[in-house]
RNA sequence: GCCGGGAUGAUGGAAUGGUAGACAUAAGGGACUUAAAAUCCCUGGGCGCAAGCCGUGCGGGUUCGAGUCCCGCUCCCGGCACCA
C-alpha cells in the first residue's frame, strides 16, 4: 500500500475542485440558500500567522457540512484593503499602496489556499475597487441626503503618529490610538461626522433580538452605547441666562449646593467674570492636559469659583455658587452638572476641597420584610432614635442581643430620643440599657437612617429615623440596667465580627458608613429635607421632582457620533464638493465613483490636509449644481474644489457582506431579489471587534433598511466569537518576540489535512489557546491510521461497529452544527481507535467514516473516496449519512452502585430489568456488602443511573 | 467601582445533578532497530505495599449523590469608568 503522502494529494485536488468549479455557487437553485461569512481580513505586509486560519477552517468545515445536507451555500472571501496599516506598509517600503495592496492579497490568497478552502473566487470583492467603492460613496451620499452626515468643527481625537483624525471607536481603552500607540490628542479641527447616535436606541434595544449572539459582545456593545436616563434640569443664573444640567438623580435637587461647568463649556467664554484672568489661565492648563492625564486615577480634583456668578437651585429657590472644574466632561450630557456632595463622591471631593456645604437629602431606608415586615392593622409609632456603637479599650465593640417572636436579634445599643438633646438621650439610654456610664464621644456620624419594621417586642409598627454615634468607654463602671433586668444580653466583639452578627439591616447599613472613610450615601432611599417630597422614595422623587421644577426626563449615551474623514491618502474619496464661498454641495450619484488619483506623495502632510489637497487638477474641478443641489462636472461651469479627506477603514467592511450576494451589479448595490434570497448571513464568525466594526456595520444595516436597500434590521443574526491563538511561549504572536508561527510550514510538514484537524482540535472555538506545535502530531497519527483502515475494507458490515458508527455521526452532527469543533474531532479519534482494534470495517461504514470526516480533512478524504470507491463525484457534493436511531439504543445499561452517595461499583443489566432485580443484582455483583456496617435504612433506585444503599452511621 | 466571562492532571481540554480527567500532547518504561526516526505495547491526579483514603480556586449550603445548582469570597481575562 502506498503511504499517506498528503504533498502527493493535496494541491492535485485543489486543483481538480477549482476546475470543476465544485464550489461556485448559483443564485437560484432548488435548494435552500445558506450564507456562512468570515470577517474579511485586512491583507498586511505580515502574512497569515497560524492563529488567522482558525476562523476559515471552523467557516470551511461548517459550510461543507452544510452543503453535504442539501443546502446552496455561499463562503466567500475578499479583501478590505483600505486604511493605515496598508498605506503604513506602502510608506515603509517604498511601494505605491495599490501595489502594496495587490502584492499582499496575492500572499493572502497563495496561503489561504493551501488550506483547501471552498470559498467561492468568482465573488471575491476588495474594498479598494472602483466597482465596489462607488457603492460605499453612493452610501454616504445617502447619509448626507437624509441628514446623518455632517460637517463639524469640535475637537476631535488627533493621532500624531498617524497624522490623521481618528474616531472614538479607534481608541484603546487608555486613551491611544489602536494603530500605531501613539498618544492621542484633542485637536478641533472640520471633519465629517456620521450621525450613529440618532440610532443609539436602536442600536440597544434590538441587541434583544440577537439570541445567538455571544452575551460578551452585547454586554461590550451595551457598554460602548453607554445609555444613561435621567433628567434634564435648567439653573437660572444671576446673569439672566440658564445653564441646563443632566443628572440621573433628580431625586437629589435639593441636595445641590453648586454646580460646575466643564471649562470647555461655551457660555463661560461669554459670561461676565469678576476673576476672567484666573478662569482663563485655568482652562489653559486644562487645555494643555492630555485625556489621560486628565482622568489619571486618584488625581485630586482642582477648579476655579466663578466669581460674582450665582445659580438658583429651581427646587429651594437657594442662590449656589458656580465653579468651572475639569473633572465635568464637555462632550458628556450637557458640560454641566448640578453638585450634590452628599451623595456623589465626586462631587463630595470637590465640596470637602472648597469647603462647599454638604446636604443631606436622601436616607438609607429598610422597611421589614418577612417576620418583621410592617403589620397594616398594627398601630403605627413614629420615633425619632439615636443608636450608639460603643468601643471599649481592647478596642472591640458592643452589641445587644435579645430575643424576639422567637428569633435572636443582634443590634447596636440605641432608642428614642423623646424630643430630648441628643446627649442627654445618649447617656440615657447607654445607661439603662448597658448600665455603662464613663464614657467620651468621638463622632456622630452624618448620614440618617431611616426603617420602617413591625417591633414584636411592642406589638407596633414602627417608623423611626436618627443618627448614630460613636463613643469611646473610658472605664468599665456599671450600674444595674435592664440587663440585670433578664431583658437582653450584652456582646462584646472584635472589629471583623461584627458585620457577621448584626443581623438588623439598617444596623448594618450604619457600620458599614462608620467604617468608610467618606460617608457618602450614593445609594437610593427616602427623601429627607426636601419639603414637599419629603418620605418619597428616590424612584418616585425623580420624576416628581423634574417636573415641579420644569425639567424634562431625557436619555444620554456614552456613544459618540462617528468621526468619518481621515487626513490620509488610502481611503474612498467623501463625494463632496465645495463653491469658491466654501459651500458644500453633494456629488450627484452619477459621477461615482469619484476614483482616488493617483499621486507622488501620498505621505500624510501633517497640516490636516489629505495629500490629496496637493493635486491640483484632481482637487479643482469645474461644473454646475444641478436642481437637485448636487453637483455634476460641466467643462464651461463654475470651478469647485473637491473635498480632500477619505473615509476610514470601518467604510468598506459596514456593508461588503451584501456585496458578496450581488458582487458584479452596475446598477445597485445589491439587487433587491437576492437581497432578499441571501440575506441576513446565515451564521458570522470571527474575532474580537464589538464595539468597531460590529457596531458600525449594525449601524449601516439599519440606515440601508430605512432607505429599503436591505428587507432587515440587523445583518448578523448569528455570531460566532473565534478565540485566537497565542504562540507557543503564551505570547502574543509578533515579529517582535519571534515567535510567529506560519501555516504554510505547518502545511509543509503535517499536511493541510492535518493543520485543519489541529486547528479544529485544540481547543474550544471561542478560546484563546496557546498554539503547540506538537500537538499536530496527534492529528496527522489519526489521519495515518484511517489511511491504513482502507487495507481492511469488506463487502458486509462490521457488526461491533454499527453502534457506535452512528453514535459518532450523531455527536458531530450535533457538534458542527453548535460550533463545537474540538469534540467532534475527539469523537472521530475514539471511533477510529475502535476500528483499529476490529478486523475489518464494512465498505458502507468505512464510506461514511469518510464522509463524516470530510468538512475537517477534504484532501484525504476526496483522495480515498475517488481511488477506493471508484467514486465519479466530489465526497464533498455527497450526501451526509444520517445516524440510525435504531442502532443507537443499548440493550444494557449500566447502573452505578453508591454506598452513601460513593461509588462503589457498577453493573451492566438488559434494558428493561426491574427494579427489584437490579437491586438484588447491585448486591450479589458488587462488593457493596463490605461497606454495610448495617442493614441498608433505604435502597434508592434512580431510574437508568443507579442504585444508592444508603446506611445509617 | 460597575458589567460580562472564567478557574478541572505537566499542557490543551472532556463530562444531560449519577464511575471526574474522555480525546490529544508532553513525560516515564518496554518491544522492534547497529542506531535514530517511525510504529506498537504498558504507566500516566496525589498519598499508600495493599485494602483504601483524598482530590475539579477557597468557605458554607441544597441533595441519597455536586466539577455541574444556591449563598459568600479569592484570583485571572475582557468591556466600561471623574459618564453626573
């Protein structure tokens, strides 16, 4: 027999399939159509390391089961060619990025392909295409005609390293670009803007409809979106004008004792400020200040008072002081919050550095629930209480413990204060309940509690509020009180305890402040000090409280609009134009594309111009503005200049999954009836771009759905996470650490066959996994041994094998189908061990064994398939064997023997054995009886499972 | 701080509440070989001569029975974060 030789079989079938054209696939067939995508990959200067081909394999695999089982499926490819990295590398190499572009999707494509993918190359697209690009322009002519594109002049994210202006979504976390590492600036400078926050709600509330989705990537979605509801709520100043705040805590109005402005806000360049040169100066300073240095942890806040500026407080009529202060954010709500240092630990900061007056407007709150809740025919004390933790020298402290409708209470020492001075009731109560009378106060603590419980001892209801304090004893003297009197016992208990034993929960809640170092209560409760709304909940009061005061409730979100233009030459020119008095005017669709020229120096200039600025006969064109309003070239109109900046990388891959469906369409985009025949993609899979590409593209759907381009609110109904690959140190993969491992040696020594299987095998799809190369031995031995079964082929069928034959086409069905590649192929392994312990294997079984194994090893399988079974069509257009559930169901069970719960043995009985046997049975087979020390109390029979004696000790 | 995900041998990882560690790699031993590679066989969580005992991050709980369910922690990865 000839050795498995996969150089030998490999690239012979890639070629037969590609001639065949086996994979290509037709609009219209009797099938059902389904439509499997990979992200389309960015074609670096790098090359595929091995963690790249993870998702195309897993899209490989899935898409030829899905053929095998009669569907029409689409798996295409292509390119998204646009963007820094591509022009980065052009630059670094000296290459025009066209060439650059070209020169990597040939590389791409080369190591791609020796995979053995089943991609569909006759709908390749490539994002840098005219042909394609025109419908990426025509789509942003589309934004601007329905108002979601736009000019602006704010500050945005500047790259320095990049030379271009970035949007948000381009950020790492810290504050630097994703590209390059630079630290990002804020430079304001005219940009275009994609309107994405006019479809924030959406974008949220249909992250419902998205089941299969992983909850990660929503929840980063959620996130990014960022959508917080509050209020909307105006301060009168002294000045006449009104500054407008946002806060979610309208509940806390009368708790604002100043408010702030975010020294970018524009009404305080305008107002008339007694200290302009101190305001001034620090805004500078502001301004010179990084993002990150700005929001540095545990940076202590600064801010200037406005002077001779006062806001009133529309819920007390108060006048409050103003302050500009940078720890307010310009582009978050309105660039201006109402403080409340009582509750916002900022704002608390703030107020203990200024000496600004802390109020107190909301309390901790319990009401009794269960045994203690509030009796409504009970009668109902309101008592205004103080309630004392006491330390004593060793430094521990004092609780009380009594007993209740028959339940242990453990409290801090406390009572009525009867309208007397607190300190007078403090003593009291020290005294008759504790019997102590030397003591000293260390502190009251400022934060009111407030419960609401039925009292078992008094047979009422009781609503109480009060403070609590802190005292020291200073000896342990001792008068008789009501513990002498038998009524509670005293405890006394270390610092750590006592958290443990108090088992009343406003109790708790006032330990818990005693030991913070701020007490700022930030939770919500009740109202307090707040006139009319006093004894509300903070949920109720919000809404009362805007509207008394005029406000109205309003969302905000986190998320930004989408800075769309790029100062950088490799990207879609932005179809617009502008008249000598710099007015802007929307190309006409006829005119698409508008090619980006080809220039000398597509360098970026630095100046925040395109290099696109320095074409003079690209950039001025002559023309005439249609009565539409849009522009078409005219060689006797008017000269306009043509807007210079291009899009970002995200422009492309926001929509080139509909491209795919209709790649070589003139007329639209997508044509409406395949739009409709293909679309949403079946199933999307690939890494790690929540919040960019994935909320970009989501974004785009909905606009191409409300202009009728797409019959769908969202494009990916079902989101495969891939885990990637580290390198075999645990490293990130990089030239850098050298330690990049490429799929083409790995195909050169193992076989693509094997390669796929490793890829498959090594670990959960969505785990990140260190690579090891070792590990692809392990793949190629199990291809070699169902290399060697086809020696042992007979006409009749191995009856030892039927079993388990179709348990295994039952498991990895069910296994591809949910994406779990790596127990499918463990399956395959332990099937192909059972067959080499067998004498021979039956040609149908063998015929299935290799059509099961086909999606993962096409290369093997085709090779034995046509010289083996003299077969004249691809295994991978046969049809996939069904399991037999006849011949999965056991004629035995086993039956697990417990002593106590512990297995002790197992026995195998015909199905349908009763109960009274298999008991018998789990004795006389087992050695259960050595652990009976005697008679079994109870014998438990769990259907199908096992048998538990269970003795008594 | 908030939110999401996770923690099982040397390693990647299996395991509808019912024999933890399938499958694979590494390692150790053996066969074949002049030798090596390849291949085949055996061992392969810890302790123990054995019977057995202990073991799925930690502490509790539910259950006849918990890696799996519940409560409370620790640590790791990811998202957001002076976002009012």
């Amino acid at each position: 027999m000839q050795d498995y030789n996969p150089k030998d079989i490999e690239k012979k079938w890639q070629d037969i399939w590609a001639q065949n054209g086996i994979y290509t696939t037709k609009d219209t067939t009797d099938k059902k159509n389904f439509y499997i995508l990979d992200m389309f990959p960015y074609p670096s200067g790098e090359g595929l390391h091995v963690g790249h081909p993870r998702g195309y394999i897993a899209t490989d695999v899935y898409s030829r089961f899905k053929r095998m089982h009669g569907f029409n499926v689409l798996h295409p490819m292509g390119w998204d060619a646009f963007g820094l990295p591509a022009e980065n590398f052009a630059i670094k190499n000296k290459v025009h990025p066209r060439e650059a572009v070209d020169r990597n999707v040939a590389r791409f494509k080369e190591q791609l392909s020796l995979i053995g993918p089943d991609y569909d190359w006759s709908r390749e697209i490539d994002t840098t295409d005219p042909n394609f690009y025109k419908w990426t322009q025509w789509m942003f002519l589309k934004m601007y005609e329905k108002g979601l594109a736009y000019q602006s002049h704010e500050p945005i994210n500047w790259c320095p390293g990049c030379q271009t202006g970035l949007a948000n979504e381009d950020l790492e976390s810290d504050g630097t670009c994703e590209r390059c590492g630079s630290v990002v600036e804020k430079k304001p400078m005219r940009q275009w803007v994609l309107k994405i926050t006019d479809y924030a709600d959406r974008l949220l509330v249909d992250l419902n409809t998205l089941p299969k989705w992983p909850e990660g990537v929503k929840e980063a979605q959620r996130n990014w979106i960022g959508k917080s509801e509050g209020s909307e709520i105006a301060f009168a100043l002294n000045t006449g004008e009104n500054v407008k705040v946002f806060t979610t805590r309208a509940d806390t109005l009368f708790g604002a004792t100043y408010i702030v402005f975010a020294p970018e806000h524009p009404l305080v360049q305008t107002l008339d400020i007694e200290n302009r040169d101190e305001v001034n100066t620090y805004i500078a300073q502001v301004a010179e200040k990084t993002e990150i240095d700005r929001t540095a942890e545990g940076k202590e806040k600064t801010g200037v008072k406005l002077e001779g500026i006062v806001a009133i407080n529309p819920a007390n009529k108060e006048e409050i002081p103003v302050y500009i202060a940078d720890y307010v954010l310009a582009h978050y709500g309105t660039g201006a919050v109402m403080a409340v240092p009582a509750h916002d630990e900022r704002d608390f900061e703030f107020a203990k550095k200024y000496e600004l007056p802390i109020k107190e407007v909301v309390s901790y709150y319990y009401e009794g629930a269960e045994d203690n809740a509030p009796k409504e025919d009970a009668e109902t004390l309101h008592r205004e209480v103080i309630d004392i933790i006491i330390e004593n020298e060793k430094g521990e402290f004092l609780l009380i413990k009594e007993t209740a409708n028959n339940t242990e209470k453990i409290h801090f020492v406390g009572g009525g204060t009867e309208g007397e001075n607190e300190i007078e009731a403090l003593e009291k109560e020290l005294r008759e309940e504790t019997g102590y009378t030397d003591f000293e106060i260390i502190e009251k603590i400022p934060n009111l509690v407030s419960a609401f419980a039925f009292r078992h001892t008094k047979l009422k209801n009781q609503k109480i509020h009060g403070y609590f304090f802190h005292i020291k004893l200073k000896s342990e003297n001792r008068v008789a009180s009501e513990v002498e009197e038998g009524r509670h016992s005293l405890l006394w208990a270390p610092k750590e305890k006592i958290k443990d034993l108090i088992n009343w929960p406003h109790h708790a809640y006032a330990w818990e402040m005693f030991l913070k170092k701020d007490r700022v209560f930030t939770d919500f409760g009740i109202l307090i000090n707040s006139g009319e709304f006093n004894g509300l909940t903070s949920e109720e009061a919000k809404q009362k409280i805007t509207e008394f005061v005029g406000g109205e409730m309003k969302s905000t979100y986190r998320l930004k609009d989408w800075v769309f233009s790029r100062q950088r030459y490799w990207g879609e020119p932005i179809p617009m134009v502008f008249d000598a008095d710099g007015n802007v005017y929307p190309v006409d669709a006829s005119e698409l594309p508008i090619l980006l020229p080809n220039v000398d120096s597509y360098e970026p200039t630095g100046t925040g111009e395109s290099p696109l600025a320095t074409i003079d006969d690209w950039v001025n064109v002559r023309g005439k503005i249609t009565d539409q309003g849009t522009f078409v070239q005219d060689a006797s109109g008017q000269m306009f200049r043509r807007e210079t900046n291009t899009m970002p990388q995200w422009a492309g891959s926001s929509w080139y999954y509909l491209r795919y469906v209709d790649p070589k369409n003139n007329q639209y985009a997508i044509d409406s009836t395949k739009e409709k025949d293909w679309l949403p993609v079946d199933v999307y899979v690939g890494g790690d771009h929540a919040t960019r590409h994935l909320i970009y593209a989501r974004f785009w759907h909905k606009f191409l759905y409300d202009i009728d381009v797409v019959s769908g609110l969202e494009p990916f109904p079902r989101l495969e996470f891939l885990g990637f690959i580290l390198a075999e140190d645990g490293r990130k993969m990089s030239k850098r650490w050298k330690n990049v491992i490429n799929p083409d040696d790995m195909v050169n020594r193992f076989g693509a066959d094997a390669f796929r299987l490793y890829e498959m095998f090594i670990g959960p799809f969505e785990n990140t996994v260190p690579w090891n190369t070792d590990g692809v031995v392990g793949t190629r031995r199990f291809l070699e041994k169902v290399w060697k079964q086809k020696e042992k082929i007979k006409d009749e069928e191995n009856q030892n094998l039927e079993m388990i034959l179709h348990k295994t086409i039952k498991k990895i069905s069910d296994d591809i189908e949910a994406f779990k590649f790596n127990t499918a192929v463990s399956h395959m392994m332990i099937l192909v061990n059972e067959i080499t312990k067998e004498e021979y294997i039956g040609k149908n079984q063998y015929a299935s064994l290799l059509q099961i194994l086909a999606p993962f090893a096409p290369h093997i399988t085709e090779e034995i398939w046509y010289t083996v079974f003299g077969e004249k069509d691809s295994i991978h257009l046969s049809v996939w064997p069904e399991y037999d559930a006849s011949k999965i169901i056991e004629s035995t069970i086993k039956i697990v023997v417990q002593v106590n719960g512990k297995v002790r043995g197992t026995i195998e009985v015909p199905i349908g054995t009763s109960e009274d046997e298999i008991k018998k049975r789990a004795v006389s087979e087992t050695k259960v009886e050595q652990y009976f020390t005697s008679e079994p109390e109870k014998v438990l029979y769990i259907p199908n499972r096992a048998v538990n004696f269970i003795i008594k000790n």
